[in-house]
C-alpha cells in the first residue's frame, strides 16, 4: 500500500487507514477464515462527519487486507447521514452487519437498527434499505449501537438507551432467524452510580454494549459511558449472571482505567477465545489533528475473559508476540540512592515486560528529549495501592493533553507489567491482575528515546526489564475497489 504519512506520531503496530478519521470498531467477526474488523471512517477528512465503515481483513492479526467500504449512508434513506456502530456475525456463507441509521431529522440520540448482507466474504454489502427494528420501546430516550450474538440455539440482541426515568440501560431482543425480532425489556437498567470505587459514574446512557457469555463463570456486559452534555466518556463493565433475560451484576468496574480508550467491541475467535479492540481518540486539539490528515487509532487486539475471581482480564493477544523485533533492553538490577538508572535506548514503537519490586514510590520513566525534560512516567505507589501513568510532561507541546491516571495494583509482591508503546499511544497492561490502562501522548524529541528506573528519595526499587523493537504490521496493497481509501 502507499506509504503512511510521515507523522511521528503515526502509529505502525496499531490498525487504522493511513489517513482520515477513525472511531468505533465495529463489524468484528471471524468468519471464512479470516478475521473482520470495521470501524467508523470519514472518507473525506480527520473529523467526526460522514460515517462510514471501513473494513480490514487478516488470517492471522499480523497481516491485513483493505477491502472496500463496506457500508456507506444511502442519500434520503433510512441512513442518510451516517452509518453508525454496530456488529457482525458469520451465518453460513453470508457476513451480516447490524448498524444504527443516522438520521438527524429523526433524532441525533434515536438511532433505530437496520443491516446489510455480504455473499463475498465482505467485499460488498448489500443494505436492507429498511429499518429492521422500525420502533423504539415506549420511554426510550436514547438507542443506539446494536450488538448481535448466538447463544442457545438463538439470535439474541442488545441495543445500548437511556430512558426517560433516568436510567442508562442495554435492551434485549431475541430472532430465530437474524429478521423476526422480539423486544424482551431492558437486560440491565440501572441509575448512575460510581465506577471502581472512584467519584465517576456510570453516566446517562450507555452507548456500544458488548456481551461475553458466561464460560463456566461468570458472564461481562461491557459498555461505553455516556453523559450529558459530555458525551462519550469511559468504558465499563458489569460482571454477573443472566437470568431469565434479565442480567444480575454487583457494583461497575473499568475495563479500562486509561483516558483514551472507548467503544470496544468484541469478536469470538476460534478456539473458544475472544478478542476485543477499542478505539483511542486524540488527546491533542483537534485542529492539529485535522492538520496532520488522521485522528483515532485502534488499540492492539487483547484476549479478555472473566477470571475465576471474577475480575475481567486483558492481555495483549498471543499473536504480538511474532511483531517483537530486535531486544533493544535487558535489564536487571535496584536502585540505589535517588539518581535514576539508566535501563538502555528504545524505539518510537516498542513491546515491553517489566518486574518491578518498590520500596516506596518507584517505577519506570521513557525519556523523549535529549535534556530528560520530556517523559512519560509510570510508577508505583505502594501507599496507595495504586500504578499511576503520568503524562503531565510527556510532551513539551501545550497542545497536548496532560493528565495521571491510576489503577489499583497489588502491594507487598513483584508487579508484572507488559507496555506496548507505538509512537503515540502506550497501552499498560497490568500482567498481574489482568487490567489495562491506555492513553495517547505526543513527544516532540527527534533523539533516541531512553528508560530510566527512578525511585522517589528514600526509596528502592528492583527491577528486571525487557523491551524488544515493535514491528509494523503488514497492510497488503488493496485492491482497486478498496484503493481510493489509500
């Protein structure tokens, strides 16, 4: 394909087209051998307008075909300003995807389902051209994103609201053949309430719902938080059992702690195994954003499951490991004292392990200047009981966001960390307890990028570090049909 603009702060591990807006994964599915991922995509410029969906393909997580769009809004149809999120499924030979018409006259929060159908594999769709589910329940102030799934011989789908007693909630239908579908009320519905034991809230509605199905435990809601008049804001989780079509859950968790992670969506993979993308937005004004012709990544895909604690865990999925280049840091030993200590030099995209054993505040810093006025940190406060990342100085541009974000970590044993960095997106893996932290940053340093180990004075830290040169993945020359997006 061409050459991806010479932006350093474009990323090579991580999926999206070489220009123009991203948002919402959508469409993942795994089906006649390969894996599916869509996403949101502006065609004509990097801002929020005219959504699409593009499409990627790949055997294998590592090599990824460009097909053409595959939906487009039909002018004066039921989609006319916007094909929104949705999901896919493989039934039999044929890729369905189920969408939420954009209609502004008909409402900007009412966004009802339809679907298009693919007998190629993906490589074109055919629109229904009606709604699929024409009416919304009764006291239904928001609807959107539809999420279809099977389960038990049956179609089953949820839909993300809000509703008019103030509730954020995912509505349940279910089909016996992917065109009947019966509303059987909402699955959840609860009133905004705090996330993780933090003074967040689980918001006015819930945008984006996504199911992972009890695998001898315990079953995950996943959702997107959404607040008036902010909008889009973190994603959620409920862990629970369904019963009798309705889902009983105890207090919300993050599923990720980070600020810049959203609409994940998931895919059952073969094997039993399920993946899950999200998308990143911009943390830098949005003019220089526009300027440098993208905005959104996709994060890396993540093998994630409901451990037998109950907790729901992420990692890196397995696949990674093959884009791990040259080892450009091997590192063992403890600080002594306040100095830092040199670890070795890293790329702008690098894939990381660390056992970290503090005394005391301590952790990891990525250098990007030369003078060290520059840098990301990631600490531990065993104080706390918490991992922070810290991008208050990781970048000497005022046009990026700032900001330290925590997530609980375990105290009084090794911490295992794996850090996947990508010239402007670090996602933190806690290997430990299965949570991610995820953010973007923008350093403005044009020398090599360094670790350090630091430890706050009066403090010690040991440590053992790896770090290996992350590799591109492999994006395939599209064909004719899927060329005018590169």
């Amino acid at each position: 394909m061409s050459t991806p603009p010479l932006d350093p702060h474009f990323p090579v591990a991580h999926l999206r087209p070489p220009r123009n807006w991203l948002n919402d994964p959508n469409g993942l599915v795994f089906h006649d051998g390969h894996y599916h991922v869509s996403y949101q995509y502006n065609p004509y410029g990097a801002t929020h307008a005219n959504m699409h969906w593009g499409h990627f393909r790949s055997p294998d997580l590592l090599s990824w075909e460009p097909l053409p769009i595959a939906l487009t809004p039909d002018p004066g149809g039921v989609d006319a300003d916007g094909c929104f999120s949705g999901n896919a499924v493989s039934d039999g030979d044929r890729l369905v995807a189920f969408y939420s018409a954009h209609l502004v006259a008909r409402s900007p929060q009412q966004q009802p389902v339809t679907c298009a159908v693919s007998h190629d594999g993906g490589t074109t769709f055919r629109p229904r051209g009606e709604l699929l589910i024409p009416e919304l329940p009764e006291g239904c102030t928001m609807y959107r994103d539809p999420y279809v799934w099977r389960e038990d011989g049956r179609w089953r789908m949820l839909v993300g609201a809000a509703l008019a007693d103030g509730r954020a909630a995912t509505l349940l239908y279910d089909s016996p053949d992917l065109e009947t579908w019966a509303y059987r009320g909402p699955f959840v519905a609860r009133h905004p309430e705090p996330v993780g034991g933090t003074e967040e809230l689980t918001g006015d509605g819930w945008e984006c719902p996504q199911y992972l199905p009890a695998a001898g435990g315990q079953a995950a809601l996943i959702f997107s938080t959404w607040t008036e008049p902010t909008g889009p804001m973190r994603v959620a989780a409920l862990i629970g059992e369904e019963h009798d079509g309705h889902f009983k859950a105890g207090a919300p968790v993050w599923a990720d702690h980070g600020p810049d992670c959203y609409a994940p969506a998931l895919l059952r993979a073969p094997g039993g195994r399920w993946l899950l993308w999200g998308w990143s937005w911009e943390a830098r004004d949005q003019a220089w954003a526009v300027a440098g012709g993208w905005a959104g990544v996709l994060t890396v895909p993540r093998e994630i499951h409901v451990g037998a604690d109950g907790t729901l865990r992420q990692r890196p999925a397995d696949e990674l490991l093959a884009l791990r280049g040259e080892r450009t840091v091997r590192a063992e030993g403890a600080t002594h004292g306040p100095e830092p200590v040199e670890l070795g030099s890293v790329g702008r995209a690098f894939d990381l392990t660390a056992r970290l054993e503090p005394i005391g505040t301590a952790g990891l810093r990525l250098l990007t200047t030369l003078d060290g006025s520059e840098y990301l940190d990631i600490r531990l406060d065993p104080d706390a009981g918490e991992l922070v990342v810290d991008r208050y100085h990781a970048s000497l541009d005022t046009r990026a966001h700032g900001g330290a974000y925590r997530m609980p970590c375990p105290t009084g044993q090794p911490v295992d960390l794996r850090v996947v960095v990508d010239h402007s997106i670090a996602e933190v893996f806690l290997t430990s307890t299965g949570q991610v932290l995820t953010l973007r940053f923008y350093p403005t340093g044009q020398g090599a990028w360094r670790l350090q180990a630091h430890a706050a004075p009066g403090t010690r830290l040991r440590y053992a570090v790896d770090a290996w040169e992350l590799l591109p993945l492999v994006i395939k020359t599209p064909t004719a049909g899927a060329a005018e997006q590169y």
